[in-house]
C-alpha cells in the first residue's frame, strides 16, 4: 500500500511526513514494510523504496529483538493500542542506531490497515547517557580508590563540600574518636572538640574556606577513650582538573607527645634562660676545642673580655688557659668526653690584662656528637683573699708567740741556772724552798717545750697551704730514711715495739726531700704510738710497687669510721672519741701537713682503718 492511495490526505500532511526528522513506517502484522518515509534514509541509511522490501524486524539487534517482539504481538492483539519502545536497528553501513518506535496498531483501521510506527533517532542521546554512565562509574572507582588509600593512610583524613559540611571522615578518624561516620559528618565532628577549642576552630575553618585558604590549626579532640589529645588538622582547598572548587580535604594527626616534649623543653631552655641571664654563675657554651657559642655577662666580666670578643670564631678558651694548666685542661676535657661531666674543680683563668682570677668551675656535656660543653663558672677571688688574710693572721699570730714564748723559755732556763750556782751554805729552809722552786720550773719548762713545737706545725701549715714551701729535691734512699727515723721513734720510746718490715732491695730510689718525707713517717709514727694501747706492737712496712714506693705505719689504736678516715687529713680536725685523746693535746695539724708534703712530691696519702680494728696509714712516693 502506498500513502498516494490514501486519497483523503492532503498535500500539507503529505509534506509534514515526508520532511519531519522522525520517520514514519507502516508495518504488517508480519513485519513487512509497507510504507516507509523518506526520513528513513537519515536514520537507518535505506532509500524508502530500498527499505520497502525488507522485514522490518530484519534491521532489529538480536539483543532486543524478543522483547520488541512480545511488544508487537501485545500491540496486534489490542486494536488502537500505542507502545513505545527504544531498540537497537541496524544501519544500511552496518553500525548500530537506537531509535524509539512508537507503534500504534491501526491494522484494523481500514483506511491504513498496518501498525503505524514512528521511529526517532535517540542515538545521540544513548551516547550521551553512556557517557554519562561511564564518567559516574569512574568517579564511583575513584572515589573508592580515594576511601582504600585515605582508611589505610597513618593520618585522620575528612573531606567537606562547598557547603563547609563534612562529607567524609576515614577509618583512623574514626577509630580515633570511637564515633560513626554518621555522627561525624556534616559538623558532627565539632562535637569531639574540646570546648575551650570549639570556636576558634570554627573560626579559622571558616575564614580559610571564604577565602579558599589551606589552613593548619591546633585543637584538642576527645579520643574513644574520653581522653582529649592535641592534634594538628592541616586541610587545603580541592578543586577537580578543571578547576572546579569542590570542598576541603583534610589530615590530622595526634601531637599530643610532640607538644609535651616541646613543652618540657621549653621549660628546661626557659630555666637554662633564666640561669644564664640572672648572671649569678658565669656560664658559658663551648665546643672542647675551644670554639664559644654562648657566654654570659657574668663570665665575660670575670676573664676581662667583651662578650663579642669572646664569641668571634677567631677566639680560643684556650687563651684563658694559664700555660701551668694546659695539662689539667687536657685531662678535664678527657674527662668531660668520657663521663659527660666535669665535677667541680678550682683552678685559674688568664684575664685579658694578664691577670688570674681564681675560680670554682664545672661543666657537663650537652651534645656528644658536636662536643659541645655547657661550663659554669664561678669567681672565688673574694674566698681566696679572705683565706689569704686568714693565713697571714695565723702566720703573724705564730711569729708573735713564739718571740715571747722563746725569752720565757731562757728565762726559766736562767733561773734554774742561777738555782744551780746558789751557795752552798744556805739555811735548811732556804734550801728547801729553792728545791721546790727548782720542781716548779722544771715542769714549767716541760709544758713550754710543747709549745714551739705547736708554734711551729702553725707556721708550717701556714707556710704550705700560702704555698711558700721550698723543698729540697736530692735523690735518696727511702730505706735509709724509713731506718733512721724508726730508730729515733724507738729510741724515744723505749718501753714500745716497732717492727720495721723492709723488702729484699736494698735500695729503694726515690727523689725527694729527706727531712720533709722524714717528718711525715714521724708524724704517722708518733699518732700510732699516741693512740695505740702501749702494750701493742706497731709496725713500719716499706714496700715497692710497680712504680711507687709504699710506706705504711699500723697499729692496733681505736680506729677511724670512714667519715673519720676522709676528715683526718684536714688541718685542726681531731676525732673527738674516747682513746683519740694524745696526751700533749696536738693541733689536728700533723696529717694535714703529712698530706701537703706528700703531694708535693707527687706522692699519695691514704688511711685503712674501722672502729675498734686498729689504723693503717700510708703514703706512696714516685720510685726515681
Ligand atoms: P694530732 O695528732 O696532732 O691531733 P693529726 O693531724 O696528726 O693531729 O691527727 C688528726 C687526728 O686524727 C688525731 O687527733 C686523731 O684523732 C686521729 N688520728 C691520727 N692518727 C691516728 C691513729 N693512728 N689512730 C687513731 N686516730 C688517729
């Protein structure tokens, strides 16, 4: 059937179908074209007449052929019934257009006798929806991509929109706060905040998202546990390719340690700041090789420098170091390197006027790896002066006492002189009066003797610690000097037993000055004879070490506790304790100027001892 039949059309619907975009078939109940307009050639490339002798089920895709075919059978059933459907139709080139047929069942109209079918092109619009599809599908995939990486990431990640709500917390984030995403999202999140925090946070997210800043802030947000922590949120503006601002991202993480730790050392650089600055103690920062980082007021002013000429790079500590110390130094930077520290020690620095200023230091190693030392410092000139005053007093004092206390003595002297030469015809009573005068004297001049001597361990100890002590360096013998000054003890003491221990050589070489070292086996030797029980027997030991000599006086006397042991060899200290009382009453100096000679000839003083257990003093000397 052709439409020019259909005498009852006129021309203009004619020329609307024939030149709509849509393309009009007229199908029998079969399939078979009947009628197709020329519009058909645009969607499915046929030429009318060329369409007209194929099955128009013939074009359909197998994939919707059943469904179009229920469809149709639907539509033949039911007179006047209209169905729509979209289907896949081949083109004369062989590619695949979609087309939506509108089917209208006119087979019984007998007029047109067919199924009228309407048949639209929508293939543009099928590939823009699949396009559509597949952008949605890869933005769904990256977004899971994006939620795998961020759960798995060590940091609390969220997202937001361009509405400043929270779209998205990960999995730490929400481990951390125990909450779910649910609770979380849109300002959820701000409920975990500490209260003190809140705004402020608010505040800075605020004006950062208006001005599309990053921002990097500070809060405190409550843990699963209720415990609130400090963590750092750094969140930047995100905006897809194109440059489409989307919202926030966000990372956080727990800085709660960090602050502490920075937080304590804060305050210990606060405390070090307030040590340094009060310039109470000079204290100084400065690598072992000598190079100054840091030096305070106080310290410059005591070596006589300006602090800038102190820290320039072309100054050395060294130059504050007198030339008779380099060694000490170099000990007690040993020592600083390999304990840390440097207890405390006197000694002298080198003013920039060439001056000495005496002074307490210390020091303790900052950092191991750059050597750097932190040196406190502290000037001791006034101390020393006052002890220099001290000193000279006691030596004035000396001198004066022993000026009278020599005339008292030759006075005496005189007088029992003159009681010698009386005549010889005095009367009986005269005579025994002289003699009880004569008694009289006599033990005053015993008690007078005792005196010079006190007088002069006084001057000595004077002379030793103001160090104008001289001695005579010669080499000696010890073992000649350990014989003669036992033999003078026990010749002095009769009634005692020495034993003297001496080792198979005959000669001991030592350099030393053999009065000084003399008077210290005397001094050890007349203490044990002092406080040991007479009946006892003390014993003199020399022995030779690998590269000293060792003497050593023991006894079985009353013992020292250990506090005693380190205090006898301070001046004027005495043990206050039964059997520790001589009986000429000493000064508490010998063992002090014991010490000073021995050290003097770079020798050792030293004491073993308990209470009740006896006393052993020794002294070693450099063998020669
Ligand atoms: P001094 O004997 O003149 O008091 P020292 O300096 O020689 O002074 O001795 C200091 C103190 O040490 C003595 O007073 C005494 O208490 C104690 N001491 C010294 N030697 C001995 C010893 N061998 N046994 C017990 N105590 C001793």
């Amino acid at each position: 059937m052709s439409l020019e039949v259909s005498t009852h059309s006129d021309r203009r619907f004619r020329a609307l179908i024939e030149h709509g975009t849509d393309a009009i078939a007229l199908l029998a109940p079969d399939g078979t074209v009947t009628y197709a307009s020329p519009s058909i050639e645009r969607i499915l490339g046929y030429p009318p007449q060329e369409f007209m002798t194929i099955n128009g089920f013939a074009v359909i895709h197998p994939g919707d052929l059943p469904s179009l075919a229920h469809t149709f059978q639907h539509l033949l059933a039911i007179p006047g019934l209209v169905a729509t459907q979209q289907v896949r139709s081949r083109h004369k080139d062989g590619t695949w257009r979609w087309v939506e047929a509108t089917l209208t069942n006119l087979v019984h109209n007998p007029d047109v006798q067919a199924v009228v079918t309407n048949l639209h092109d929508i293939t543009g619009r099928k590939q823009a929806e699949e396009k559509l599809k597949a952008l949605a599908e890869q933005t769904e995939e990256s977004e899971q991509r994006f939620r795998l990486l961020a759960d798995g990431a060590p940091v609390m990640i969220w997202t937001s929109g361009i509405d400043k709500l929270c779209t998205y917390f990960n999995a730490p984030w929400l481990a951390f706060t125990g909450r779910t995403l649910e609770q979380e999202l849109g300002n959820g999140w701000t409920e975990g905040v500490h209260p003190a925090d809140t705004q402020r946070c608010l505040d800075v997210y605020t004006s950062s998202f208006d001005a599309r800043k990053p921002f990097s802030m500070d809060y405190r947000l409550r843990r699963w546990d209720g415990q609130y922590r400090w963590i750092v949120d750094n969140g930047i503006p995100f905006s897809t390719p194109d440059g489409t601002f989307t919202g926030y991202i966000g990372s956080c993480i727990d800085i709660t340690e960090r602050r502490r730790l920075e937080q304590q050392l804060q305050y210990s650089e606060r405390k070090l700041r307030t040590l340094v600055e009060s310039n109470i103690l000079g204290v100084v920062v400065a690598d072992v090789d000598g190079q100054i980082y840091e030096i305070n007021d106080r310290a410059a002013q005591m070596v006589g420098y300006s602090k800038d000429e102190l820290l320039a790079e072309t100054f050395n500590w060294q130059r504050l170091v007198p030339p008779d110390s380099y060694e000490t130094q170099a000990q007690a930077t040993k020592t600083l390197l390999s304990t840390g520290a440097l207890p405390p020690f006197e000694g002298e620095y080198l003013r920039k006027d060439g001056s000495r200023v005496p002074v307490l230091a210390a020091g303790t190693l900052l950092d191991q790896e750059r050597r750097l030392a932190l040196g406190v410092i502290l000037d001791i000139s006034e101390r020393i002066e006052a002890e220099r005053r001290k000193q000279e007093f006691l030596s004035m004092v000396s001198h004066e006492l022993r000026t009278p206390l020599t005339s008292i003595m030759g006075l005496i002297e005189l007088a029992l002189m003159q009681i010698d030469l009386r005549p010889r015809s005095l009367p009986p009573e005269a005579e025994g009066l002289l003699g009880q005068i004569e008694k009289t004297l006599k033990r005053a001049d015993g008690q007078v003797e005792i005196e010079p001597r006190l007088v002069e361990e006084l001057l000595e100890v004077t002379r030793l610690e103001m160090r104008k002590f001289e001695l005579s360096l010669h080499p000696e013998n010890l073992v000649t000097i350990v014989q003669e000054i036992v033999a003078n003890q026990q010749q002095a003491a009769r009634t005692r037993q020495i034993e003297l221990v001496l080792p198979p050589d005959e000669l001991v070489p030592v350099i030393a000055d053999a009065g000084r070292v003399g008077q210290v086996l005397t001094n050890y030797l007349a203490n044990a004879l002092k406080y040991a029980p007479v009946d006892q027997v003390v014993s003199v030991r020399l022995a030779v070490e690998a590269s000293s000599a060792r003497v050593s006086v023991c006894d079985q006397g009353p013992g020292l506790t250990p506090e005693q042991q380190s205090r006898v060899w301070e001046r004027f200290y005495q043990v206050a304790a039964p059997g520790h009382q001589g009986p000429d009453g000493g000064l508490g100096l010998g063992l002090a100027i014991a010490r000073a000679i021995v050290e003097q000839h770079q020798g050792q003083v030293g004491v073993q001892s308990a209470p009740g257990q006896g006393s052993t003093f020794w002294f070693t000397l450099p063998l020669s």
